[in-house]
C-alpha cells in the first residue's frame, strides 16, 4: 500500500511540471497594443509597423517619374531598449533604401520582446510595397513577415559587415616580414648597427627582412629625418609617400609605380647615345605580423654601352631572341640596336615564430658580407627559389633550393630550355661577440634520367657530399666553401670567404698548380664613418679565383643560371682588387667604384680551341696542360674600371632617385681575337630611378 501511494505522488508530480511551458516569448509591444489579448499582440505589433510605414513613408520623386512597381524588403530589429534598428535594406533604387533608414529612424520606443520575461532582440524581415497600399495585417501578409534566426539575420548582413576601416598609415611594412631590397648603397646605412661589437646579428643571408633589422636599426626615425613639409596630396606623394597605402587594423598594402629613365653617352660606341626606359609596378603588403608578400613587373626597353650590348648578346641562348641583358633576363630585338626585357619577380614571407622564417618567390639571394661572393650572389637572372632561414641561440641556418635553366643550344630538349636545380646550406655562427664563422655548401643536378628535383638534396641537414657520391658521379657537382668576419671594433670589421669546388690533398702539396685546385678565396675590410665622419664608409676587398672553378666535367652541372654565374659574375680564372666609398647625407649621396682587375679568355681562333678555365660552361677536360695552371692564362686582360654616382633621394617611401653617372673602364687583352679586343669607353649616365635591386655592370 506504501509503494502504492509512493507512485501515484511521483506521477501526480511529474504531470504538473510537464504542464508548465519551458518558456514564454512575448513580441514587442506598441503603446496602442498594450490592451490586446497575448495572442494577438504579433498581429498588432505587425499592423502597426505597418500603419507607420504607410503614414510615414514618402515615396521619392524619381521613383513616381519612372513609373516603379516592386518591393522594398527591410531587415530590421528591436532591441532590449525597444528601439528600432534597420540591419540590411533590399530595394531597387538608392532613395529608397535612404527614406526606408529616415522612416525606421522616427518609429517609437516601443516595450521590447520577452523570453522568459527577459528583454531580449527580435528582428524581422518586412515588405513594402510600392506604390504603398494602405492595408490590414492579414494570415497572409503575416506570412511575408519573417521572425529570422539570429543566424540567418547575421548571414543576409554579412557583406555590409565586411568593412576595412581604415587607420593612419604608420609604415608596417618597417617591421614586417618583407625583405629590404637588397642593394649595395642602401645595406650600407645600416651596416654598422648590425654589425657593432657584440651584436647578435647575422649578416652573411641577403637579403634581410625588415623585422630583423628593426632591432638594430630605427626605420621610422631615420625616415623622419628625410621627410619634408608637403601640404598637398601631390608634394606628399611625390616626395615622402608610397602612391597607394592603405592600413587596417588586420591587413596593408602599398602600391607605387617603378621607373629607371636613363640615357646616357658612350663615348666607344657607334650609335649616338644610351638609354633606359623601364615602367613598371609594385604591390606589396602583410596580413597580420607574421605573413608579408611582394610583387613587381618591370616592362624595359634600353640600349646600353657598346662593351655591354656585346657581353649581352655572348649571352643569348637558344631561339631567335638576341641576349641576356646580366642580372635582368632574355631580351628580344626592339628596333634595330636595342633590347626589350621584362621582369617580374614576387615572393611570400612566412615567419611563424621568432625561429623560423620561410620564403617562395621568384628573385635572387645572396651570401657574403662584401661587395661580391664567391659562394651565391645576385648577379644572374632572377629564378623561382625556396628558402628557410632558421635562427636559434647564436646561430642562423639558411637553406636555399632554386629551379635554375641553361638556355644554350646544344643543352635544349624539344626547344625547351634545360632545367637545373641548385641546393644551398649556409651556417652562421656568432663564436664570441666580434668573430663569426660559416660553413657552406652546394649542390647542383639537373633532370637527368627524369629524376626532376631530387628528394635525397631536399633534406636541410646533410652533407651533400655524401649524398652526390650515393646517387652517382654525373649526377651532381658539390662545392664547400666558408667565410668568417670578425669585428676589430665598432668602426672596422674584417671579413673574408673560400669556395672549394675540388679537393685533391697531393696535388695541393705537391706545389705543381694541378688544374684539379680549383678554389677561390675573399679577404675585404670595412671602415665605418671613416676618418670620423659620419656616414661614410670605405671598403677594401680582394677576390681570386682559379681556373675551372665553379665548372664540371658534365657541362650542364656548372654552377651557373642563363649563361651568368651564380657566384663571381667573371667567372674564374681572375683575380680583382676593389675600392668603395660610399656617403650620404639627408637625401644626398655619392658613390665611388675602382675595380682593378686580371682576367684569363679562351683565344676560340680555329688554331688555339682550349679552355683555359675562365668559361665556366666549358668542359674543363679540354684543358691545355694539366700542371702549371695559373690565373690569367689564355689571354692576359687587365681590367681597369672606375665608376662615380651622385644623387638626391626624391621619393623616401619607394626609393625613387635622380642621379648623374660616370664609368670608365679599360680592358686591356694581351692578344686580339673576335670578342676579345682592346677597348676604352666613358659613360655618362643621367636618369630617375627606382632603386630595388643591383645591376653589375663592372664586367
């Protein structure tokens, strides 16, 4: 009987909760609506936003002329104050969507909509007819009038919501992952920063990205310096601004047009003048802090010194274009004597942590702390790379995989240009706070036997020796080498490199110049604001390398894209001296050059056809001799060639310079043959330029 009575009160119970609703929800409520039964305030509330619409709405002047008949469809909501708010507005015609706010902003405070006898939002979807039509709320009119999701309300006012509020643009791109483009004149402002006594910098990776110099150097007060009072939008834009910047708080870009209008004299030369005419673009931007990318095309018609036009066209590779314009690209025939090249180049930047940064793009990268390198530098085209820079403790570790061509004829499968790959490890290490040392290596392999880009040289850490000799003696050329800097104080740093592409111990030991010592070495140094004036920088550097460095027994495996090298753009065979000065002051700057050089050429007569090691595309197993290999063999050429720069900085933003300019070279060959010849040139240059990147034209 217990259990009995028991049940029927746990019964009794649980059939009075379930009468009670979970929830009650009440609509908003106008003041004439306050008297209505519950279930029909919805109709009321409806009938009065109607009855106002009607009483309120004028129906624009445009709209009565072209005769319109449609619908305005008005999303709006009352919130937990009561107030009307519209969200998103559907109509044909602009003056309809601004009289349908005016109206929607003169409704009345309304009692907001319950649940659970909370203030809560309610929003609708409402029609409005056009003409208006006075009419009673009816089942039907309450079936165009949507009760919609918070969900589907925040969906049909996405796009509105997609805003980019802007903020003043305070240079991101200082601090950002892009790199700085590397060019000899500019790293120099910043040289000694990054490399005072006790710095943890590494400056052997080129280029840098802004975000690792920024710790060093301070990009928006040197830029301060250099900015001018500009009042208007052109003055700004011409003299201190980016064309286009635009920042968010998410997100930046700028966009500047790029020139180098150039002309000139060569005084050698048959034709009457040089010139360049380069037009082009570049885009460039972050999103976030950690990701940034870059984008350029240069669209370049030019004619240049008579020495260089010839060295251009010794270049040309298979097809009916005329040259490789050096360090720029292929270039076809415009007009009767000069070149058309284009050139693109982009790349992204990922840095994810403060250890690791990864870059993929279309340019050029270099190693060294001196005015050339013996181990990668920019001198050749740009070509597609991929590279990871990896920074810890007292150390940074660059790895750099490039997609490089040979473009020469008798290399050309199916009128395709033959593809070749190079693999680069490079390790910086800070010793103590004034010495750093790295070690390098490389490998270079090509397609043979469809292999493509080979997997076993896509390990960062490894020693591509090893792995050349795994995978078979044709099937790669590696080269080590090192280079080292040491700090003598804060004004003076002592810097140096060594290249080995062949080690035989015997014949290095045996003191007989074996063809096999094919190796080249660096020793420079660097004076900071020299003689205590501020801003200026000497240099003093020394380059020598060997005959038949940097080439192979399998032609296509030299380490060399486009018929330029990757390394010394004289290839081997030479040995140089080279004296810099470089100053600036605020916006001026001047720039001097005295290169003073030897250099050993094929003779290629018909009667003397061996290679004396200066061609690095050439197959060094048709040596003359094998013993008593010396730089400068072949045809002894001294080379002398002095060049003066000078200038003012017109834009600070995008780097735009005018500038005079001044060569003087003397090549001086021992003996005479079709392309080696005695020839003494001036050339004067005058222009605006763009300046985003080195252009050798010390050859």
């Amino acid at each position: 009987m217990k259990q009995f009575i028991v049940l029927l009160l746990l019964i009794v119970q649980h059939y009075s909760f379930a009468q009670q609703p979970f929830s009650k929800e009440k609509p908003p409520v106008f003041t004439e609506c306050e008297s209505v039964a519950i279930d029909a305030l919805q109709q009321c509330f409806d009938q009065s936003v109607f009855d106002h619409i009607y009483n309120n709405f004028k129906v624009p002047e445009r709209v009565y002329k072209e005769d319109y008949k449609g619908e305005v469809v008005v999303l709006f909501e009352v919130d937990t104050l009561g107030a009307f708010r519209v969200i998103y507005i559907d109509a044909f015609y602009e003056e309809l969507k601004e009289e349908t706010i005016r109206v929607f902003s003169e409704f009345p405070r309304v009692k907001p909509a319950t649940h659970n006898s909370r203030n809560t939002f309610k929003q609708y979807s409402f029609p409005i007819q056009i003409p208006l039509v006075n009419q009673k709320v009816t089942s039907q009119d309450l079936a165009k009038v949507n009760k919609i999701s918070a969900l589907e309300a925040k969906a049909k006012r996405e796009f509105d919501s997609v805003t980019a509020r802007t903020i003043r643009f305070d240079k991101p791109n200082y601090k950002s992952q892009l790199n700085i483009p590397f060019v000899h004149s500019q790293y120099a402002k910043f040289d000694k920063e990054m490399n005072l006594v006790g710095t943890n910098s590494h400056t052997g990776a080129k280029p840098f990205i802004y975000s690792e110099v920024a710790k060093y150097y301070d990009f928006n007060a040197e830029n301060e310096k250099l900015l001018q009072d500009r009042k208007t939008w052109v003055g700004r834009k011409l003299w201190n601004e980016h064309f286009v910047e635009l920042q968010t708080a998410n997100y930046w870009f700028t966009i500047d047009p790029v020139f180098d209008l150039q002309v000139g004299k060569d005084t050698d030369a048959d034709f009457s003048y040089t010139y360049n005419n380069t037009r082009g673009l570049v885009v460039q931007g972050g999103f976030g802090d950690k990701f940034s990318f870059y984008t350029s095309f240069l669209e370049s018609q030019g004619r240049f010194a008579d020495y260089f036009n010839r060295y251009a066209e010794t270049l040309k590779g298979f097809g009916p274009d005329p040259a490789i314009i050096p360090g720029r690209g292929i270039a076809k025939r415009y007009k009767t004597d000069a070149y058309d090249y284009p050139v693109a180049e982009a790349y992204l930047s990922y840095t994810p942590s403060n250890y690791f940064n990864f870059q993929f793009g279309h340019g050029k990268n270099f190693i060294g702390d001196g005015y050339r390198s013996l181990v990668l530098s920019d001198v050749a085209s740009p070509h597609p790379f991929f590279k990871i820079n990896t920074t810890f403790w007292k150390m940074k570790y660059t790895n750099t995989w490039m997609w490089l061509t040979d473009v020469r004829p008798e290399v050309v499968e199916d009128k395709a240009f033959k593809r070749k790959y190079i693999g680069n490890h490079f390790l910086s290490w800070n010793v103590s706070k004034r010495l750093n040392v790295g070690l390098f290596e490389s490998v270079v392999w090509d397609n043979s036997n469809n292999r493509g880009f080979d997997i076993n040289y896509l390990n960062p850490i490894i020693f591509y020796r090893a792995v050349e000799f795994e995978t078979g003696q044709g099937a790669g050329n590696a080269l080590m080498g090192a280079t080292a800097k040491y700090k003598w104080n804060d004004n003076i740093n002592i810097y140096g490199q060594f290249i080995l592409d062949e080690f035989s111990l015997g014949d290095i030991t045996g003191g007989e110049k074996s063809y096999k010592n094919k190796y080249g070495y660096q020793l420079g140094i660097k004076y900071y604001d020299a003689f205590k004036v501020d801003n200026l920088l000497l240099q003093f550097e020394y380059n020598r390398v060997r005959p038949y460095t940097y080439s192979h027994n399998t032609i296509v495996l030299n380490y060399a894209h486009s018929s330029q090298s990757m390394a010394h753009l004289w290839n081997s065979n030479f040995s140089e001296a080279i004296i810099i000065g470089r100053y600036h002051y605020n916006r001026w700057f001047a720039n001097a050059k005295l290169i003073f050089g030897v250099r050993g050429f094929d003779f290629d007569d018909g009667v003397d056809d061996f290679s004396y090691g200066g061609d690095i595309y050439r197959d060094y197993f048709d040596r003359p001799f094998d013993t008593g290999v010396e730089i400068g063999q072949g045809i002894k050429t001294n080379i002398f060639n002095g060049n003066f720069q000078a200038g003012y900085l017109l834009n600070a933003a995008s780097n735009m310079k005018i500038f005079g300019d001044v060569t003087f070279r003397d090549f001086d060959p021992n003996a005479t043959t079709s392309t080696t010849y005695k020839n003494n040139t001036v050339w004067f240059t005058f222009g605006v330029r763009s300046d985003l990147f080195n252009w050798y034209f010390d050859f």
